[in-house]
C-alpha cells in the first residue's frame, strides 16, 4: 500500500509518504511559506522512494480545520493530483492528527484537542482511542473557550486525559477554569503532521472511508468560509 499525506492546516507544513508500513516524512514550521514548499517536499518524497504519483494507491490530507489559507492550499494540491491521476483521496481530520500525535508522545489515549481559532475561540474536540479506533466525544466544533465544559468530560472517565494543540497555550486559564481541574499534561505546541495523518489514513483506506477528487474539500467549521477551492495544476 502507497498513501502519500500532507498537512498545511496550521503553521506547520508537512508531507509523509507511507509504503507497506514505512514512513518517511517532511516537516517543517513556516507560516506563510505552505504553497512554497508542499510540491517540493512531495517531489522529494516520490524521487527518495523511487517511485512516482502513478503508483500511489490514495492520497490524504488534514482536512480541517485550522488556518482558511491552509486547508485551502492543501485541498487544492490534493485535487489536483487526484483529479490528474484518479487517485482515491483520504481526509483525515486536524484535531485527530494532533491526538495522535499526542498520544504517541504519551501513551495517553484520551485527548482534549483544541487549536487556537482566533476571535477568542477555539477548534474543539475531545478524543478517545476505542478498539484502536479514535471516536470523537461529541463533535467537531468552534467555540469560545469559556463554554466547553472540560470538568464535565473530566468528570465522566476515570482515565486521564492530555491537552493538546495550540488552543491550550492561549486559552489554558479560561478552558480549566471552572474547578481547576488538572490533566495529565498539557502539550501546547503539539501540531498536526503529515506523518500522523498517513497513519490515520491507512486506517481509514482499509475500512473503505475514501472519498473523489471533487469530494475532497476543506472543513472549516466557520460557515462563512465553506467555499470550493480551487484545484492547483502540478
């Protein structure tokens, strides 16, 4: 199995190429630069593998949400190669990637994902692994920090849980402020990656969960911006 993965939905630019259980990736924090280095780290990771765009068998991507610049970049590219090549794609939730990525670093399975959305508001969602599987605890949302109930969700499992995503570094005070509650850590800086994406993605591949090139869009949450990117020729 070929799954080429990227992610530009945050200040992290990234892309990952899985073949049968081997990952080699690119990664690399730089705002504003995303349209400027995701072909160049695909091409790299194609020519490195000896292989080509022909013989991927799907290609994934963080679909949101995070940055609108972002997400559109991404999606863009994604349709692209698929449209160019029919290549089956692979959307793969932001907030999930950085669960996954927080639980490799902690081996905690129970993970409140919140990345900073501007406006005094935050991408929210907490989740848990369940048969290997990562389930949201209710859904995807934005949301002002001061309405998310985190002693509630707290309340409801005994595990401990892991904060993560940009979220916690600029809201941390009014998202645990209710009873001071703690978690087991809180990782602030803790980003989405290609690389988590490709491992999300295999799994979701496997399970048949794949979509077209015109199906591949961006989730932004913000209603105001659910617009169709425009696909970017390579």
């Amino acid at each position: 199995m070929k799954i080429l993965a990227i992610d530009t939905a945050t200040e992290a630019c990234s892309a990952a190429l899985y073949i049968d259980g081997e990952l080699t990736s690119r990664y690399q924090l730089a705002p504003r630069q995303h349209s400027q280095l995701i072909l160049k780290m695909i091409d790299d990771l194609l020519a490195e593998a000896n292989t080509t765009v022909t013989d991927l068998d799907a290609i994934a991507f963080g679909r949101g949400p995070g940055s609108f610049m972002g997400l559109r970049i991404a999606a863009g590219v994604v349709q692209g190669i698929a449209f160019a090549y029919d290549i089956p794609v692979v959307p793969v939730s932001t907030l999930k990637a950085i669960a996954q990525r927080a639980y490799e670093e902690t081996g905690i399975n129970q993970v409140m994902v919140a990345i900073d959305a501007r406006m005094q508001e935050v991408y929210w969602c907490p989740y848990r692994i369940n048969h290997q599987q990562w389930l949201p605890d209710g859904e995807e949302q934005v949301i002002a920090p001061g309405k998310i109930d985190v002693a509630e969700i707290l309340a409801r499992y005994e595990e401990p849980w892991v904060g993560a995503g940009t979220g916690w570094g600029s809201y941390a005070d009014s998202l645990l402020s209710a009873n001071r509650f703690q978690l087991h850590t809180i990782l602030a800086e803790c980003l989405p990656s290609a690389e988590a994406i490709a491992k999300l993605a295999v799994k979701q591949f496997e399970a048949g969960h794949t979509v077209s090139a015109a199906e591949a869009i961006p989730v932004y949450l913000r209603n105001d911006v659910a617009r169709k990117p425009k696909p970017i020729v390579l």
